[in-house]
C-alpha cells in the first residue's frame, strides 16, 4: 500500500486529454504527499546551449547538424564488422520473465547487398555455442547451444531499389536458462568454431533472492551510432547499471537510403547501419542485459509495399499479424533483438512488438507499442490489460511501463503526438498504480511531477522523456512556449500538420495530428488533440486558444506546472531502486563528463493511494462480515451482468466515481455468464475494521 513521496512542486490545474465538450471531470484520488530534497517546488528549464551546437543560429534552427551529430562513417573503426567469421556485436537481452534466465545474442560473417537472385544463401545450420562459467578463462565451463537465422530485406520493383535488397550476416541466439542470480559470469561466443573473447556480465537478483536491493538501472533511448551516442555509452558504463532499459530508436538506418550507407536519405532503408550499430554499442551491450523497446526508426516499412505473397506489409489499426519471415515492418528489430521470453522461432515480428518481464525480483516491467493496434479489443490491448491485471505488488513492488512516444513534454518537436493513445492507456496506468513511465522519440531531457490527465496527482507515475542519447538527428533544441525569431510568434503558434492547425484538424475530425506512421495505429473516433486550462509558472494564459472554449488552451506559456525539468542535452538516466519503497532518479548530461548529475528526483511509496495498494489473492475477496471485504471497503453497491466496460460507464455516471472505487472480479463478485458483478465501493480503512 505505497504512495509517490517525491521532490516535486504540487501546484495543481484542471486538464484534460477527453474532448472538452465533456464536462465530467477524471476520478481522482488525491491524497496528502510530502515532498524532500532541494528540488521542492522547482520548475527547472534550461535553454539550448549554442556552445555545444556550434552556433547561436542553430538553437532555432533544426536543419544546422550540431556537433557531433554526425554518424560514424560504414568502414570507420568504432564501426568496422570484421570478414573472418569473428563473433562480433555480442549483446544481452534479459532478464525473461522468470528472472533467471537470459538470451545471448550476436553475429558472424557480413551482410550483403545485391539484386534478390544474385544474394548469397548462408548456411543457417550452423550451431552456435556459448561457454558459460562462473571462473574467469576457467577450462572448466558449461557448453550452450541455440539456433541461427538470417532475414532478408527484398525492396520491390516499384520502389526503384530493388538490386540494393539486403542480406543480414548470420544472427545467432542462445537462451541461457535458470542462472543462479547475483552471479558473476563469464562467457565467450563461437559459431563454427571461431571464439570471441571472454566478455562477463553479472546476473539480477531475482524474486527468491534475500536481498533484492539496491539495484541500478540504467535508462537510454534514440541512441544512434554517433561521437555523441559513444560519449553516452561511455558515461553510462562508468556508472555501472546492473541493466540498461532502452525506449526505442536504436540504429537510425532509416535515415540511410539504400543505395549508399553514408548518404541521409529517405530512399528506403541501410540495413548496414543496423550492422554498424551493434559493433559500436556492444561494449555496453555485451556486459549488462538489455530492454529494449519499438521505436518509429524500426517499423522500417519504406520501399517494400508487398511482401510478394500479396499480403500487405504496411500497418494501420487493423492490421495485428505481419507475413514471415521477410518483408514486413519491424523486420531488423524482430530478427536481431527478440523479447524476453522468446526461446524459438526467432525474429518472427508476431511475437516480438511488446512484451512483460520482471527486472531484479523488484519490477514488473510492461513494454508497449505505440506503432501498431492498440485500441481495446485489440491482441495488444487485452494482452496488456492482463498484465496490469496480474501486477502484484507484494511480489514485485515496483510497476514501470516503457512505451516509444512521450506522454508528456513541452518540445515543439513531436509535440502532443500520443493524445489517442493516452486517451486509452493513461487511465489504466493510474488504475494500476505504475510508479513510472519511459519514454523516447524527443531527442531531449523532459521529467514531470507525478501527473493524472494533465494535472498533478501524487497517486500519478512520473514520466521521464529519455531520447537523449545523441543520435544522427540532433537534439530537439526548442519548447513550444518560445519564441522563434523567425516569426516573432511562439512555436506553439506554428505548429501544424499537412498545413492545418490543432484547431482546423479538431474541426476536421480530430484524428489528424501528427505524422504518418503514428497516425496509422490510431483507430476511428480517437482524439489526437487535447486542451487544456491555463497552468504554467508564469500564471499566464496559455497558447492557442480552443475555438470552442476559448479559456482552454493547446499549449502553455510558460513551463507547465506539471513539468519538473527540461533540458536539450543529450545524456543518459541512473535509478537506482533502494528499497521496496524508495528509489533514486539521475539525469547526466554529456556534456558535464558524466561526473555530476544535472537533476536528481528521490520517489518514495507510502501508504496512500488506494491505486497502489498490494493486490491480494483472489480469494481475499470474500466477504468478512458487514458487507467489507479483506481490502477494507464498503462494497454498497452491487452490480452485476455487466463487463468492465459497463461498470466504467456506471461509475462515469455516478459524480465521476468521487469517493468511489470498484472491482469486478474474484469469488465474491457472483459471476455469471454476462461477466460478472462490480461494486461501487466508498473506502473503509483497516483501523475502522472491527
């Protein structure tokens, strides 16, 4: 029974994603937080730092490349893939579920480029092996075999790049099962009897182990193949996280046309910079298990249309399963980073685009994608409503959820792009009571209060925007409440898709705002606009006013109250989990040196909010006497026949549910064959129970 204890400012203002013809305000279930450290009631906001960019011009002008933001060139050395069938791009994938179980992972020989009749067939029977040992250059070891596949990437006729089609090196996995946690291990890799060095990482804690904490996180996302991502990577590494989590955004080979691996273009895709890419970050990835995420770099869906069985390779809300084993969207991805879990049927994208596992014994990590379906009643929704369903906090006390586009940020770059999506997920991760939420895609720093519906609520998670890893594309240099000289106007002012404003494209349906491959997933009838009343540090009215109510607002002019710090820099996060109630957030930024942090965050759990309170067993729902269940509620109101759905829309009804809460499931609820019965519930503490 934990609620957020943290070093935020708590100055609340009514919001709202739903449509704002709707005058039902979101439940609420506020309840008292104190506040520690130096950052109480502080709004930090640091302006682009020309020095690091190269020019003053530059910090308002997102064409200048700034320094460091150019790629590694295909042959440089920090990228060069060996020819000899040296193991190489070693990297970790893990913890599984189980928590003691990991997936190694490299490649051998090289790729190749050529029309689809002249690529060369690798032989995939080729078993790799790894040593496993827990004795450094020990000859005493444990010998692991897995399986290796390769993908091909087979451009059309139509798209002009046919004979520039790709051929993956050889991609070899091996699930390493039931390891003993807390262990030091050393292991070396080998295909056909060629052996890498002998790397080492150290295996997490698990839920059997007998002290869980602390553990160290590590928390990246849009890293590239820059100087500026390897100066990430090295600042991360000298901070030792025990695992790195990665919101998306990984090789940037998309940017690459496929005719030439060194050349920025939006001809197809250079399937050799997901090559180049695991050569440079596998020092990092080799010694501490990874987490991935989908990002919009890796739905990759440019120059391949068909896949040649007449089945369409592109994706929209409707689309939930791609043909295999080539020529689909997230092929790259799938193939060379599987989820934890998977132990066959490697790369295959159906079961690869989200996933759950649990992290040190302590998290339950719940891993979206905003990309593909994920309206309710879609596979991915009711997959996840299942995971939240079965979060329980007296097993792992802490939820995180890791999802590509942020929820919540001030840049004018991807500025309110996840409205349809947090318009069905945001009310669930406030159900459920997660602690945080990461997310990628802005290339910049942002981390807010803990936030419900656009408005502080300490029952809320924190969201931490972490694509700041230094990536080809820049940093995003500008928030929405600045001026650009270049109009004299706000950028908020300046903001539009395909030549119309939030307010034309509200007019228009309100299901147009963003960028072609967000707005593919979004199903019909879901908001991509949301306004809000004015709240910001400067108490002024905000910015772009909603033609139907003009005291609402599109953006804020100044720093929201909900934001907490924002930050154009590149760098990278350490949470550091200290117990089952307290964990340590650190923002570094690469330019310090990795030495000091430039923003800290202490999050402690108390007994609060009934959103975050240990879920029991099922069998704790029997009634004890006066109609209270073990939970300590007044069950009331009883309703029953009706699905969750119809227990939302009775409680919606019922003054918004103040002062209410609800549950449908259990031996108590009196199931039937329409679902089962939900309670509308006024709280009832323990020390009331007689």
């Amino acid at each position: 029974a934990l609620c957020l204890l943290l070093a935020v400012g708590l100055l609340a203002y009514a919001s709202g994603r739903r449509d704002p013809t709707l005058s039902s305000a979101a439940p609420k279930r506020g309840l008292k937080v104190a506040e520690m450290g130096a950052t109480i009631n502080t709004h930090v906001t640091v302006l682009c730092n020309a020095s690091v960019l190269g020019s003053e011009a530059a910090c308002f002008d997102q064409s200048i490349r700034a320094i460091g933001n150019d790629d590694y060139r295909i042959n440089a050395p920090e990228v060069a893939i060996p020819t000899n069938g040296t193991p190489w791009g070693m990297h970790l994938t893990g913890p599984y579920p189980d928590g003691v179980s990991y997936l190694v992972s490299w490649f051998s020989m090289g790729s190749e480029v050529a029309d689809p009749a002249n690529l060369t067939q690798l032989d995939l029977s080729i078993v790799p092996v790894v040593k496993l040992s827990t004795n450094r250059s020990s000859s005493e070891y444990t010998e692991v075999s897995g399986k290796t596949i390769e993908y091909k990437r087979l451009f059309t006729d139509e798209s002009g790049l046919k004979s520039f089609s790709y051929r993956s090196p050889l991609i070899h996995h091996v699930v390493l099962n039931n390891l003993e946690p807390n262990t030091l291990y050393y292991y070396s890799v080998g295909a056909n009897g060629t052996w890498s060095q002998e790397l080492n990482f150290t295996s997490l804690k698990s839920t059997s182990s007998a002290n869980k904490y602390p553990l160290r996180v590590g928390l990246i996302a849009d890293v590239g193949q820059t100087a500026n991502s390897s100066i990430t990577m090295r600042q991360l590494m000298r901070n030792q996280p025990e695992v790195v989590l990665m919101a998306g955004d990984n090789s940037y080979a998309d940017n690459y046309g496929a005719r030439d691996p060194n050349f920025l273009s939006a001809d197809g895709t250079n399937q050799m910079r997901w090559d180049s890419y695991f050569k440079l970050w596998e020092p990092l990835y080799a010694s501490a298990p990874l987490l991935n995420a989908v990002g919009n770099h890796e739905i990759e869906d440019s120059g391949i249309g068909y896949d040649g069985k007449g089945v369409n390779a592109a994706l929209n809300w409707t689309i939930t399963q791609w043909s295999f084993p080539q020529n689909y969207p997230f092929q790259s991805y799938s193939a060379r980073l599987p989820v934890p879990g998977t132990r066959g049927d490697f790369g295959n994208i159906n079961n690869n685009m989200y996933y759950s596992t649990i992290i040190g014994g302590v998290i339950k990590l719940i891993t979206l994608n905003n990309y593909i379906a994920f309206q309710p009643g879609s596979p991915q929704y009711e997959w996840a409503l299942g995971e939240f369903e079965s979060f329980d906090r007296s097993v792992t006390p802490w939820l995180f959820v890791m999802f590509h586009t942020p929820a919540y940020h001030t840049y004018a770059t991807h500025f309110k792009e996840s409205e349809c999506f947090m318009s069905i997920w945001e009310p669930i991760f406030f159900k459920y009571g997660t602690d945080i939420v990461m997310n990628g895609h802005v290339h910049a720093f942002g981390r807010t209060h803990p936030i419900f519906n656009y408005t502080i609520d300490q029952c809320g998670p924190m969201y931490f925007t972490l694509g700041d890893g230094g990536n080809v594309e820049g940093p995003y240099r500008n928030f929405v409440d600045q001026v650009d000289p270049a109009s004299n106007k706000t950028y908020c002012e300046g903001l539009e898709y395909k030549g119309n404003g939030p307010n034309e494209i509200y007019s228009n349906g309100n299901d147009g705002w963003g960028p072609s491959y967000q707005l593919q997933a979004i199903p019909p009838g879901c908001p991509t606009t949301s306004w809000q009343p004015a709240g910001s540090v400067n108490g002024q009215a905000g910015l772009v006013p909603f033609e139907n109510n003009v005291s609402l607002y599109f953006c804020q002019s100044s720093q929201p109250d909900w934001s907490a710090h924002r930050d154009p820099s590149f760098g990278h996060a350490i949470l550091d989990v200290l117990s089952e109630s307290t964990a340590r957030f650190r923002w570094y930024r690469n330019i310090d040196g990795g030495e000091v942090f430039a923003d800290e965050v202490v999050v402690e759990r108390l007994t609060s909010c009934p959103n975050q309170l240990s879920a029991p067993p099922p069998s704790k729902y029997a009634l004890i006497g006066n109609n209270l269940d073990m939970k300590g509620y007044d069950l009331g109101e009883k309703i029953c026949q009706y699905g969750i759905n119809k227990c939302e829309e009775l409680c919606d009804q019922r003054m918004s549910c103040q002062g209410f809460t609800w549950v449908y499931a259990g031996p108590a609820s009196g199931k039937t064959e329409f679902g089962g019965c939900c309670y509308l519930k006024t709280q009832v503490f323990r020390n009331q129970l007689t």
